[in-house]
C-alpha cells in the first residue's frame, strides 16, 4: 500500500525548519518521501489523506509511564508522596489482578492516541498483559519487565527470578512485527537489595537489555541511597555495572552539578516528568542544566495516578514553562528543545529509528488540527504553536506503522465504550 498526506505543514523533527507546503508517502509502514509538495499524481496512491489545516509531526514518545495506573486516576490527590505511594497507592495496587492490567493499558493506549502518542516505555506489574493490551491496541511500545519479584504484592522484590525475565524477553521483544521491544525494569535503587540488583544489572548485560530505573525522584531518597551506599547514587549505579547498558532513568529530580557533568560520560537518559514531580513536590529537575551539557533529556507522564493524564501535548507544555518560572529566565527550555525531548530524545533512548519524519523512518506519523479558535490566526512558528497554544484534542489523525489508528478523532477498531466501562468496573472493586 502506498499512501500520500498532502496538503499539511509539515514538521519533520525538531531541529528543521518547518515546511509550509509538505507531504509525507509511505509504504507500507515505511516512509519514502517527507518534504515540499511535488506534483502529485493521484493514480499513484493507494490512499490520499487531505491534511489541509493540520499540521504533521512525528509520533510522540512517552519515555516513562505506569500505563494500568489510569484505573487509579484521582484515587489520591494533594496528598504527600510517602502517604500517597505507601499508604494508598500499594495497598489498592494489591488487589489488582488478572485483566485488570490489560484494560487499564488498554484504556492508557486510548488516552495516548487521542493526544498524540504513537510510542511509550512503561513499566508496572504483569506486563505479559501490557504486552497483549499494546498488540491489540497497534500502539508502539518498549515494555520493562522486572527480574525482582516476591510472594507478597507490597513488598516489590526478595527473589531474583532470571528465568521468567529471559521468556519475556524471547517472547516479545521484536513482536507485533517489531512494535514491541523489551527492557529490564529494575524500579530503584530504594527498593531493594544491592546483590539482587547486581544480579539483575548482569542479566541486562547478558541480554543487551535497556535498564529503565526511577532515580533521585525526591530528596529523602538520595539521602537514603547515599547512606546506604556511602557514595552517589550514580555511582552506586556505575559500580554495579549498570552504565554497561543504556539506562533509562526517570525523575532525575535532585541532581547537582556534579551528577550531572557524570552523566555526560555515561550512557543514561534522563526522563522528565514534570507533571508528576510538581503535582507530588518532589521538586524540579534541572533539566535546563541537563539540555545545555548535551544530555539526551527525554520526556514522560509517569502514571496518572501522579498526573493525572498521559497526555503529552500537555507534558510539553508544562516541561516547557517550569524552568523558565524557576531560573526567571524565558530563554529556557525553548520549544523546539521540549519538543526535540518528547520525540528524537525519546527515540534515541529506546534505540528506535521514530522521532521524526524523513525516508527510511517508519510511518508513525501524526497529524494536528490548527483550525480551532484557540490556534486562530495561525502563522507562527508550527512547533511554538504546539508547545505552546495547541492542546492534546487538536490531534486529528494517528499513524503508527504505517496503519491508521485514529481517523478524525475517532479511534478505529478498538471499542473504547467497552474499555472504559471495564476500567471503571475494575475501579469500583478496589474501592468497594
Ligand atoms: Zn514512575
């Protein structure tokens, strides 16, 4: 199949300029031409998309979220972050079980369609479920599975279970004809012993998996770290080998100069997520320190139960705006720079070739409506206008491999009445 979107602005990735009068073909779900319209000869195609009043961006890319934790969603709000994780959050995540885990991906992936999504990298409890939920939704996924696990649900790792890890990753990495790629969740260096996690970075390397870790989200947790392991946590993390694979490490929240002229030389991507880090007062990131070393910042929601949305249209603006209020300085953080985070930046981490639109990229592709009032006149600078004046129900139309996956905002093949009545009957037993 060979398919042609004419007629839109195009944005190619963050760092061109953008093309006014642009058009993308692919085929199959591959991307052959992405630039200024030529003549079009429609017998060519098997399919025309009229993209006039959109303007097309490659796919998003949630580089951490808790994807099931949408059943959650305002379960626990203005709460602190000990209260909220220990005394809520863990004793209702006990008694989900079975599907649970699907719908609540399921109605995740619904979410992250509707604003612009095409890519996320997740980590939560059964990601068999995930897994499933991500095939049948044709999203793009990178699934952490953990290696730590234990007989109780609350107490997150005591057994070191290699085995089931390694069939995960046989099973799925490469599936959904290669939609699906795997990493090693190892949650934090909090959560458990330094051995098992040794045990589990050596397995990593074993099985060249990406390692996706929460880091220094708050400061009682770097304290911990560094009185337990009298050193960094960075360095606790370089010494047990971790920097041997890349290391996909959210929050980042309490770095300091020096942590972060170490992550210059080590092979880790930060993740910001600003929502969840203000909506928890765990801090802010210095993410624009982080920008100007050259770190490879990526972006993410987090879970919604911290957010309370994945919508990353959203996370670009306040990633955006944040570092500008707290340094008192406007030139922070621009635009393109948010927006380079939330696509190539996330791309680069998970080693995927997404992130932007340009011959040989597959077709993840999405298109934004610049129609509404709140875009009116229009005319400016196209990924200024997205980060800062376009909201996640501007999104139109969602490619992602080459299938259509949401058609003038309507999601194709899925059943979201269905899904959303499953979530909320899921919500309804941990609450009775
Ligand atoms: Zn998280």
């Amino acid at each position: 199949m060979k398919r042609l979107i004419k007629n839109v602005r195009l944005v190619k990735d963050a760092c061109s300029k953008a093309i006014q009068d642009g058009m993308i073909v692919y085929e199959g779900n591959v991307i052959t031409y992405a630039g200024k319209r030529t003549d079009v000869v429609s017998n060519e195609y098997d399919q025309i998309i009229d993209g006039n009043g959109c303007i097309a961006i490659p796919g998003l890319v949630n580089c951490h979220s808790h994807a099931p934790m949408v059943i959650l969603r305002n379960i626990a709000n203005d709460m602190k972050l000990e209260d909220w994780l220990f005394g809520r959050i863990l004793p209702l995540e006990a008694n989900l079980q079975g599907d649970d885990y699907y719908w609540g991906t399921m109605l995740a992936a619904c979410e992250m369609i509707s604003s612009g999504t095409t890519c996320f990298l997740d980590m939560y409890l059964d990601m068999e479920q995930c897994a499933q939920a991500v095939l049948d939704s044709k999203m793009r996924a990178n699934i952490s599975k953990n290696t730590l696990t234990s007989d109780k649900k609350t107490d997150r790792g005591t057994i070191f279970d290699g085995k089931a890890y390694e069939q995960f990753v046989k099973k799925y990495r490469g599936a959904g004809n290669g939609r699906i790629t795997t990493s090693m969740e190892i949650h934090s260096l909090y959560l458990y012993e330094p051995e098992l996690i040794k045990q589990s970075v050596d397995l990593a390397v074993e099985t060249n998996s990406i390692i996706h870790i929460h880091v220094l989200e708050t400061q009682d947790e770097k304290k911990n770290i560094e009185a337990k392991y009298k050193m960094r946590a960075l360095e606790a993390m370089d010494r047990m080998g971790m920097f041997n694979v890349p290391v996909v490490a959210a929050h980042m929240v309490h770095v300091d100069d020096v942590d972060i002229q170490f992550m210059k030389d080590k092979s880790i991507y930060p993740v910001h997520n600003p929502t969840s880090n203000l909506k928890l007062a765990s801090g802010v990131s210095p993410v624009d320190r982080m920008l100007k070393e050259g770190i490879c910042v990526c972006l993410g929601t987090d879970g919604a139960a911290s957010n309370n949305n994945v919508n990353m249209i959203e996370e670009m603006h306040i990633a955006s705006l944040i570092h500008k209020g707290v340094n008192r300085d406007s030139k922070l953080v621009s635009a393109r720079e948010t927006f380079q985070m939330a696509t190539l930046n996330g791309a680069n981490a998970l080693n995927s070739k997404i992130g932007k639109l340009e011959e040989g990229s597959p077709a993840d592709i999405v298109l934004l409506d610049e129609t509404g009032i709140h875009n009116a006149p229009g005319f400016g600078d196209p990924v200024e206008q997205i980060v800062y004046s376009m909201q996640g129900s501007d999104v139109k139309t969602v490619i992602i491999d080459g299938e259509t996956v949401m058609k003038n905002r309507e999601i194709i093949g899925l059943d979201t009445e269905k899904i959303i009545a499953e979530v909320k009957s899921i919500r309804k037993r941990l609450e009775s």
